[in-house]
C-alpha cells in the first residue's frame, strides 16, 4: 500500500489537514506500506516557500514522516506538458479563450435568469471554443493559453460507444458527501451532462490540478488515495482521465471534513484553525489527533 498527503504551500496547514495527512499516515504503516508527501505548487502566483518549510515543520512535529526526495509539481512541468501534446494530437484538447465571464454570459444567454449549471471544476462549461478548434493545424498546443478536455471525444476512446454499459467507476472505502461507498459508478452520459470540457491547463500554469495528480498518483504508484469529501465529485474527472491516459485507478478512502464551529468547512485562511496555532498554544500532537477523532 503507498498513500499520499499533497498538499499545496498555500497557506497554513489547519486541523482539516492534519487530519487526511494522519489518516493516510496511519493507514499505510497499519498495512506495512509507504507513505508519501508530495506539493502540490503548480498554482506558483499563489505558492511560497514559507509554507511549504511550515508544511514539513507541521507534519514533522505531528510525528509523520515519509520518503526523501518529496516530489514537488513545479519540477513536473515538462511531463505535463507531454501528456498535454498527446491529448492534443489525438484531439482531445482544444484551445480556450473564454473568461469567467464570458462563460457565465453563455451559460446564461438561452434563457434568460437560468441558474448556471455547476460541477465538480466549477461551471460546466458551454462549449464556446469546442467546435472553433483554434490553432488545430499545430503540432502542440499553444502556450499561454487554456487548454480543455473534449469530454465527448475522451468518453469515446476510453469506453467503446459499442459497449453495452458506458460506465466508469472506482472503489470507495470512505464515503462521499451523500454515503456513496464500495464500488462507485457513474455512465458517460452523466460525465457529458454533469462534468463536461474540463480545463487541463489553466492559461497561467501550463497544467490543472486534474491532470497532475492523476499523472502523479500513476507515477509514484499511489495505491491509496486519502482525501476530504469536498474532493469526491473531483475523482469522477481523474477516473476519465486515468481510463483516456491508460493510468491505473487507485482506491479512494474520502473521509468528512473537520467544520469550524459554526458547522463551516475550514479554508487556508481561517488561521485560527492553523496547525502552528495550536502548536504555539501549547497543543501537543496527541491533542491533535484527539480534536479530530483519531
Ligand atoms: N492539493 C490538494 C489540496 O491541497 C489536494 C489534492 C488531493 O489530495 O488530491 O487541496
């Protein structure tokens, strides 16, 4: 068993945190397995060095500890943008221009005051420059502009439209938001209408957070994927990648989120939840792990 915590130097580690990185600690020393940390820092606007040296800090005090070298994403660029090439000349990614906005004015624009539709990577997306195809007589794809998932085209290759159920699926051994444990399905048809043309590289990094940690799941053999619920929908996308890339799928282990005590999910920001705060308050590690069950 090899599980991962991959998290992004951000912001300060918090109790939410602390709580997947133990759970994934935990898990793969129960069954004689590895685990790994890895930073998540293809977002480099958003990225410092100050966070990932606390995240070590952090992680290191609560008792953890994991392989040397750490895999750091900013060094995987090169592998990204590979993968990315391949996509695009199989057509499977096409050039996107659209803004925020005007995703939300097409969205909006066949009736007027409609609630847009939103999955798992934000507004599901109208398919503006889907059928534009900009640059497609090119051998790679453009740079400094974003590239999107032709999830029409990718369900297609990944599951034979002759096959007699088009449906995907993983193993659950946590739960998702609604329950949702053993083995998860969702079919093609629901990917189209309720996921769509995700982004597979954001302008401004050269990659998503969708295709890197499925290409580094598959490149340090992740067995064992621990993560917060709010990330359940997420795997529906990373289980079509992983069939369209032909990477193995891991098992999934969700687990609840650790909610302030107004029942609200913890964010980088809320500081008061940040690890080195209840560290500098005198909490010891076993207080940790006793605040957040485990
Ligand atoms: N880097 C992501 C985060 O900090 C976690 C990714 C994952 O566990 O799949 O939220």
């Amino acid at each position: 068993m090899i599980t991962r915590f991959a998290p992004s130097p951000t912001g300060p580690l918090h109790l939410g945190h602390a709580y997947s990185a133990l759970m994934a600690h935990d898990m793969a020393l129960e069954h004689g397995g590895t685990f790994l940390l890895r930073i998540e820092d293809i977002d480099q606007s958003r990225s410092r060095p100050e966070w990932e040296t606390q995240i070590y800090d952090d992680l290191r005090w609560l008792g953890l500890s994991w392989p040397d070298p750490v895999l750091r994403q900013s060094e995987r660029l090169p592998a990204y943008r590979e993968k990315l090439d391949w996509l695009w000349n199989n057509d499977h990614a096409f050039a996107c221009s659209c803004s925020r906005r005007d995703i939300e004015a097409a969205v909006a624009a066949p009736q007027e005051g409609a609630q847009p539709e939103f999955g798992p990577d934000g507004l599901i997306y109208p398919g503006t420059c889907r059928d534009v195809r900009a640059f497609a007589g090119c051998e790679c794809p453009p740079e400094n502009t974003a590239l999107r998932l032709d999830i029409r085209a990718a369900i297609d290759v990944a599951i034979p439209r002759v096959a007699e159920d088009r449906i995907y699926s993983f193993h659950e051994t946590g739960s998702g938001p609604n329950g949702e444990t053993g083995r998860v399905e969702f079919t093609a048809e629901d990917a189209v209408k309720d996921i769509g043309d995700i982004v597979l590289a954001r302008k401004d990094m050269g990659t998503s957070y969708h295709l890197s940690v499925v290409m580094d799941d598959a490149a340090q053999n992740i067995t064992h994927v621990v993560r917060g619920q709010d990330l359940f929908e997420a795997t529906k996308i990373h289980v079509i990648l992983q069939r369209l890339l032909g990477l193995p799928t891991p098992t999934y282990h969700h687990h609840g989120l650790i909610r302030d005590d107004a029942g609200k999910r913890l964010a980088k920001r809320d500081d008061a939840r940040a690890l080195s705060k209840f560290r500098a308050d005198g909490a010891s590690p076993a207080d940790i792990r006793a605040i957040v069950g485990l």
